[in-house]
C-alpha cells in the first residue's frame, strides 16, 4: 500500500470517530459544563499520551516544545470555539459550518492549487447543504462561533505543516499539544461554571466510558493522526479529508441516534464522497509533479507548474 493510500485511510478513520464524538458526547454536555468537560477528555488524552511516550519526553526537542506549545494553543481555541458553538446551535448548522475549514486551508497556505480541486470542494460542500438542509435553523451565536472554529482550524492544520518538518518525533509533539489543551481546559474550568472535580463526581459508569472514548480515541488517536499526516501529505488534502466528518456524524446519528434516512441524506452523502475523491485525485496528480528532496511538496514552486487542461479549468 502505498504511503498516499495509508495516509487517507488513516484520515478517513479520524474523519469517522470524529463524526461518532457527536453523538458520543451529546448527552455530556450543557453550556456551563462545556470547559470542565474538555478537561476531562484532554486530561485523560493528555495522560495517556505521556503514558505512551513514556521515557522518550527526555528527550523531547525545542522545536517540539516550540510546535507542540503553538498547535497546542490553537487546538485549545478550536475545540472552545466549536463545543461552544455546538452547545448553541443544531447539529446541521455545525456540521455544514465546520466543513468550511477545508476551503480555509488551501487559502490559509497560500497554495495555488488547479481550479479543478476547488469544484472538488464546492461539490463537498454542496453535499454537506443537502445532508444538513433537514435540519439547518437561522444563525444565531453559535454559529458565529462554529465559523470561527472553522477557521482556526485551518490555521492549525497550515501552522502544523509549516512549523513541522520530517525531524520532528510526532508522538512527542502531539503529547505537548495535548498537556497544552488540558491546561488551558483546567484553567477555563477553574473560572466558568461547575469545577472540573464536581462536573466528574456526577458522571456514572456509562459517562466515563464515553469521556474514555473521547479522550483515546477522538483525541490521541486522530491528533497523533493528523500530526504523522501533514508530515506526508498536503495540509489541504489532510483538511479535504477529515471534511467529511459531517458525512460520518449524518452516519451515527441515523444508526444509532434515532435520525430518519432521507433521500436528501443519500444525495448529500454521494456528493461528499464524489468530490473528496475528485479534489483528493486532483491534488494528488498536482503535488506528483514536484516535492521537495524531502518528499513533502513545494507549495510555491508546484503551483508553477501546470497539468494541462487544469489551470483554466477545463
């Protein structure tokens, strides 16, 4: 298998236990205990990360501390924003307002991609409208903070793949990134609301084995994920990818969530998959024809050159 393949498959799989941690978290959460339970789901990834590097943080680097100190922060403000966000609007509304982080990216990375790759993304984004158009209510506050969780999203995934470089040990990192967002979740939690110790005391069996998912699997899995991906891919086909998250919640919510099947959900779920696979192709061919000699694409020097038929669109 090649290295592309691995790479999406493995985007893929984080795009998929995100769009379960909808569902998952769904009955954990209220406004006032959105911070405290943040700091639960980082305190534990955070733990269990530093579990898992054990003896290597000895070793960790500056440029790891500098990258995993700056994506830390960021990620922090992603996830307020968006648990916020979530927590004051409806399921629909955030699934089509997140998804517009994958035409943040490539803009936020300056990357001059053919016109072709961004039909690819009005085709995603046209299918997540129709997935979502059941439920999409007028905007209001949360959605406000759900756009801009969108965009810092793509700044994150554009900062990773500009700060990161092949030398980079990416457990280290994402295990700096992670103790930074639990910090920062504790400290929130300490001045908002319900404190982290009373929000944990009510949880029962079945809430902490969600907490548990959140935090191995939604967390320390796909962040490791996504910190491994952007160091062999683009940063725009990693945010392509994990785009179809809202695919995946769609997915959940009627399996499991008591969500109807509806025909407009099939149309949206067709046009999600139809123009990921046509931008991700596209984008493959275009960074094929230059990399680096370290084997990550050249975002200046690939846009110079043109696949014919492309650059105007054809």
């Amino acid at each position: 298998m090649t290295v592309n393949r691995r790479t999406d498959l493995l985007l893929l799989a984080v795009a998929v236990v995100w769009g379960s941690s909808y569902l998952a978290a769904a009955h954990l959460l209220t406004p006032d205990t959105v911070f405290p339970v943040l700091a639960l789901r980082f305190g534990v990834a955070a733990a269990a990360m530093v579990v898992l590097v054990g003896a290597r943080m000895r070793s960790l680097r500056r440029e790891e501390l500098l990258v995993g100190l700056v994506c830390g922060g960021l990620l922090s403000v992603v996830l307020a924003l968006e648990t916020l966000g979530l927590a004051r609007t409806s399921p629909s509304n955030a699934g089509l307002i997140i998804s517009l982080a994958i035409v943040f990216t490539p803009l936020l990375g300056r990357q001059r991609l053919p016109v072709t790759f961004y039909g690819g993304l009005l085709i995603t984004l046209v299918g997540v409208a129709v997935l979502t158009t059941g439920g999409l209510h007028a905007p209001g506050l949360g959605d406000g903070l759900v756009l801009l969780a969108a965009v810092v999203r793509a700044l994150h995934l554009t900062v990773m793949d500009r700060l990161g470089s092949p030398a980079l040990d990416a457990a280290r990192t994402t295990a700096v990134q992670l103790l930074v967002a639990a910090a920062v979740f504790l400290l929130a939690a300490s001045v908002s609301g319900p404190g982290v110790g009373q929000v944990g005391a009510s949880f029962g069996p079945g809430d902490w084995a969600v907490t548990l998912y959140l935090g191995l699997g939604a967390t320390v899995f796909a962040f490791a994920a996504q910190m491994w991906a952007v160091r062999h891919t683009s940063s725009s086909r990693v945010s392509l990818l994990l785009g179809t998250e809202p695919l995946w919640a769609a997915a959940f919510g009627m399996a499991f969530g008591g969500a109807p099947v509806t025909a407009a959900a099939v149309a949206g779920a067709v046009l999600i998959l139809a123009g990921v696979n046509w931008a991700r192709s596209v984008e493959a061919r275009h960074r094929a024809l230059y990399t680096r000699p370290d084997g990550r694409p050249d975002d200046n020097r690939v846009a110079a050159v043109a696949l014919p038929g492309e650059v105007h669109g054809r």
